[in-house]
C-alpha cells in the first residue's frame, strides 16, 4: 500500500507539472483570442494603418492582373507614364486614413465577436469602401491636374480623345489638365469602376457551414479553457497533497513545481517576446500573386504583433503562477513553524519530565567545620 500511494504521489506530481506547463501556454492563447480588444490593437500596434494607403495602387494592381488576362497592369502603366506615383499616394492618403482603416476593420471585428458571443444570432455586416469615392475622385483630379499642366504639348496629330493620362508623356493640344484629369477621375466614380463593388459581406469571405454552426459553442469553450486548466491542476495538486507522506510536505511539493514550472514558462515567455521583434514571416511558396512589399509592410508587422501580444500575455500568466507557488510554500512554511515548534516544546519538556535524568540530582549532606578542621590536621 505505502508504494502505491509513493507511485500516485509521484504521477500526480508530474501530471501537475505537465499540466501546468501545456496550460499556460493554451491559457495565453486564449485570453488572447477570446479578447476583442486585444485583437483591435493589433494593426494599431504592429503600425499597418498608414501603411495601407501606400499599398492600395499595388493591391488595386493586383486585382487587375487577376483578371486583366495579360494586359498591362495599374502598376506597369503607372511606371510607363510620365505620372508621379508618390503625389498620387499622398492625394489617396488624405481620404483613406488610418482612422479610416481603423474604423472598418474594428466594424469587422465587432461583428464578428457578437456574433461568436452569441450577441448576434447570425454574422451579419456590411463594410463598403465606396463611401469615399466622390472625394478620392476630387482628391485625384486635383493632383492630376497640377501634375498634367507640367506636360509638354503634344503633336497637332494626336486627338485628345485619344488621351490616356496613364500612357501619355504629353498633352493634346485642345484639352487642358484639368479636363483630361476630370476624364480620368469619372472612371473611378461610374458603375463599372472597381469602386462600385467595393462592398463585404459574410457572404464574401465564404465560410463554411460546418464552421458557421461550430464556431459560437467553439468560442464559448475556448473562454472557459482557463478556468478548466484551473480545475485540473487544482485536482492534480491535491491529489499530491494528500498521497505525500504529510500534508504540509506535500503542499510544500507543490509549491515548489508551481515556482518552478512557473519560472521556466516565464523565462521561455520572455525569451518569445524578444524575439518577436526579429521573427521573420516568409510569404508562401508558389504563390506568386503576393506582393512583398504588401507582405513586408502588412503582414510581417501584423504577424509580430500577434506574436508580442501572445508572449506577454503568457509572462503575466506564468508570473502569476511563480508567485502562487511561493505563497502556497510559505503557507505550509509558515504553519508548520506556528504549529509544530509550540508541539516541539511540550513534547519535550513532558519528555524531560518522566526522564530520571531530568530530576534534580541529590547533593551529599554538608560537611561541619570542626569535621573538616581535623581531617586537614596531619
């Protein structure tokens, strides 16, 4: 019986100290997960609003070479012409934001956590980049304008209906900036210009059924994982305590795998954390549509975000473990000295007591002078 329970002892232990170590990394993620807000910070702390303006000619381009079926791309056109891409990008910059980008990707957000918290019975929103059109056409037109009023005249042979502000190194005679730039700029706001479309819906983003009626019961266990993690260390911890030889020592035990796996995790956490800021995303292989400078300027920052947030939060939580686990050694410490030296005492004093050798020792009877004088005579 006694290496049963020696053999229990030493299971639970190491299930204790395993458990707790798997936990806290599955309790950082979802803390991290399950928390909106923490989700919200992540384009505004890894800085990919600004960024975004700076890509949308490069993402624009990539949609047409999607389905432009070898023709000339945005961006090709944009390098072949006599236009200055950087005026271009400030003109798109003052309409689109990033408290603009900010605004629809929080939008997004929002309706998809009601959704997985069970707020809102269906995923349900409607994010339209249209809304600004009327103004990046007058944000466009006006750089246009200035930058086609620095072209050189055309040949009297060419017509300005044949005008290409993206091909044109000149301008027809005829036809001032302004009205080629107005001509250009209508584009963007008529009913076949890719600003019209500019419009998401759940329906875009194609989810699958099975995902759709899994993930709110999905999401809701993912919240209560924590508290469940809790629950079985508990149950593995007191299992240690009671097979141990003693409760005090087991709970001394415990205290001290709690400290340990504890600063081991933290350390581990911390190390993640500083090298987040060098982890380095690889675009996939073969997909040859990814644009790096989208992919480096977005989603390499966006990635060590996530990666910041996920270290941080477990070092909270490991800490968090190291400081309960000496609470709990000092505990039983604490009581085992309270308790057990005032036992000490009165064990050993009742212990001195019934000892012969603790009684006083009897003297031989004094001596009387006279007796004394005449031993010392010769």
């Amino acid at each position: 019986m006694p290496a049963i329970k020696k053999m229990l002892h030493v299971i639970s232990l190491s299930l204790l100290g395993f458990t707790l170590a798997v936990g806290l990394i599955a309790a950082a993620f979802s803390l991290m997960v399950t928390n909106r807000e923490v989700i919200k910070s992540w384009p505004a702390d890894a800085g990919i609003y600004p960024k975004i303006s700076d890509q949308l000619l490069s993402l624009v381009q990539r949609g047409d070479e999607e389905g432009g079926q070898g023709e000339e791309s945005l961006e090709e056109s944009l390098d072949n012409s006599a236009l200055n891409q950087d005026g271009l990008n400030s003109a798109i910059k003052t309409v689109y934001t990033p408290v603009y980008w900010q605004s629809k990707y929080e939008q997004f957000i929002n309706a998809f956590y009601d959704w997985l918290d069970g707020t809102q019975p269906q995923l349900e929103f409607e994010i339209a980049f249209n809304d600004k059109t009327d103004q990046l056409a007058r944000a466009l037109e006006s750089e246009l304008a200035e930058q086609l009023a620095r072209y050189p005249a055309c040949p009297a042979s060419l017509s300005p209906d044949d005008f290409d502000p993206l091909k044109a190194n000149c301008l027809p005679t005829g036809l001032s900036a302004e009205q080629a730039a107005s001509r250009f700029t209508r584009e963007l706001t008529g009913s076949d210009s890719f600003l019209a479309d500019a419009v998401i819906t759940p329906d875009d983003i194609n989810l699958d059924q099975e995902f759709e009626d899994t993930a709110p019961s999905a999401f809701a266990g993912l919240g209560s994982l924590p508290w469940i993690l809790s629950a079985v260390v508990l149950i593995f911890a007191l299992i240690s305590v009671v097979t141990d030889k003693s409760w005090l020592h087991g709970l001394r035990k415990v205290g001290q795998t709690l400290f340990s796996v504890g600063l081991v995790s933290w350390i581990g956490f911390f190390l993640g954390n500083r090298l987040a800021a060098s982890f380095d995303l690889r675009p996939p292989e073969g997909e040859s549509n990814v644009d790096p400078d989208a992919f480096n300027d977005i989603a390499q920052p966006l990635a060590r975000a996530v990666l910041d947030d996920f270290t941080r939060i477990g070092m909270w939580a490991a800490l968090f473990v190291v400081i309960l686990g000496v609470l709990v050694w000092l505990a039983a410490f604490i009581w085992h000295k309270t308790h057990h030296h005032n036992e000490a005492e009165a064990i050993a004093k009742k212990a001195m007591a019934g000892s012969p050798s603790a009684k006083q020792p009897k003297l031989p009877p004094p001596i009387k002078p006279g007796d004394s004088a005449s031993q010392d005579k010769p």
